[in-house]
C-alpha cells in the first residue's frame, strides 16, 4: 500500500492524518494520525475535504475508508483553534466535513475508543460506520456553551429523531458501540480486536458489486433524504431507467441466468 500523492499544492503536508492507496484493492485509506486522541486540527478540516474529493477523481479507488492511530478515533476539534478561526473559516466546518456525503463512492469509517465532536460528526457523514464494543459516540460542545456546528445534530437528528437527539446533544450524553448499533446510528458493532478484520470484508464485499451501481444508489437516497415520498419513488424510477442501459445491468443479467459472478466495469 503506498502513500497518495496530489497535485494539489495545499496537499503537500497533510496536518495530522496521511492518506494511502491500495491499488490492488482499489481501497483508499485516510488515516487520522495525531496519536493519542487524533486531535482535528482547523486546518485539517480542509485538507480532508480536498482529499476526499481528489480521492473522489481517482480512478484507482473504488472504496474509502477513514480510521485512526491508536486507541482512540478523534476525541475532537482542537478547541483553541475555534477561538481563533475567522467567522469565515467557521462557516465553511459544516461543509468541509461533509465531504465523504458528497463523494460519489462508498465511505466507510472504522471507529474506536472517543470518537467525539467532529471525529463523530465526520464519522456521519460517511455511509457506513463501524464500532467497537469499546467506542464511544458523542457531541460535547454544550460542555464549552456551543452547539455541534459540522453537522452532527442535524445528520444525527434524521437518524435517531428528535428526542434521542436532545438526549444526546443537550446532556453531551456519550453513546456506547452496542448502543449506537441498537439505535442505528452504527451500521456494526464488533469487538475491539475484529474491527479491521470487518472493516477489510466490508470493503470486499462493496467491490463485488457495480460501481455505477453504487454512485447511483448512494447519490439517490442522499438526495432523497427529505424528498415527498412519491418525488422519491419518481427519482428512483429515473435512476434505475438509467442503469437499465448500463452495461454493467447487462452483465448482472447475463451473469445471473449463466450462474456466474458477475464482473462489473462501471459502465
């Protein structure tokens, strides 16, 4: 697995996390690399989403996974910096950590130990997350007279609804893995020692399937999130009137009535 390199001169010291691409498993890793607590950095909430959307561009990477160093995914921003950023420079933290909800491809965040703040806000933004029976999710910024401000409470609240939400935000309450499986905030929750192996099969099996496929899926049900459900089921019909002239429908088909897998090229 060798280190990514971009073009991008703003990508030339990455602060605080390094990115590394596997060709081979057409699998980009972003790693959160500030051991012990993977602090964020204000910069790096920038850096972050320039690279997940170079990433994006990339032809070699089907699959992204963020995760961390050490025992603890990010128990948050760097709380100085928040006082010193420019008005300007926070209203961009929202959309900076939404970065992996806009990528076309499949995220995958791998979480353990504090994943609080924005470690858990960027973990939201992603499609699937993966905790361990050690993790812990939580939004403490009521405990320094704030509010989440990269989009935690509200990714939150549509996952959880409004009352578990209170819970969570208004008491800065912190949520265990098997918790945050049972409420669906976790897509797994795994034991300590299984959650690269998961993450790893995870990632194989959102290979197998078609990549066009899964830009389509993704991009719907994102943008059909707060959709009327009949402007929904009219935009499903679309996408899927598009991929019937896909060639990788095609060949899903002919793979399925052959009893072979199927070998997806994205088009």
């Amino acid at each position: 697995m060798s280190a990514a390199t971009f073009t991008d001169p703003r990508l030339a010291a990455l602060d605080g996390f390094r990115v590394e691409i596997d060709a081979a498993r057409e699998r980009a890793d972003v790693i959160l690399d500030r051991p012990p607590l993977n602090v964020v950095s204000m910069p790096q909430r920038d850096q972050l989403r320039l690279v997940f959307e170079a990433l994006d561009e990339d032809a070699r990477v089907r699959i992204i996974v963020i995760r961390a160093i050490g025992e603890h995914f990010s128990s948050g921003g760097n709380i100085k910096g928040f006082m010193e950023a420019s008005p300007e420079t926070v209203s961009k933290l929202a959309w900076n950590i939404a970065a992996p909800a806009r990528c076309s491809k499949p995220v995958i965040a791998a979480n353990r130990g504090f994943c609080f703040g924005v470690g858990f806000e960027l973990s939201l933004a992603c499609d699937f997350r993966i905790i361990s029976k050690t993790g812990f999710y939580a939004l403490p910024e009521q405990k320094l007279g704030q509010i989440p401000g990269s989009g935690g409470s509200a990714r939150l609240q549509k996952i959880v609804g409004i009352t578990r939400t209170k819970d969570i935000v208004m008491r800065s309450r912190r949520i265990s893995g098997k918790q945050a499986h049972d409420w669906g905030i976790a897509t797994e929750c795994v034991p300590d020692d299984k959650l690269e192996a998961t993450t790893d099969a995870l990632v194989e099996e959102l290979r197998a399937f078609s990549p066009l496929a899964q830009r389509t899926a993704k991009k719907l049900l994102n943008d059909t999130e707060d959709a009327m459900l009949s402007t929904a089921i009219e935009l499903e019909g679309h996408g899927y009137s598009r991929l019937r002239q896909s060639d990788d429908f095609r060949e899903g088909v002919e793979a399925f009535h052959a009893k072979r897998p199927a070998k997806f090229r994205g088009t």
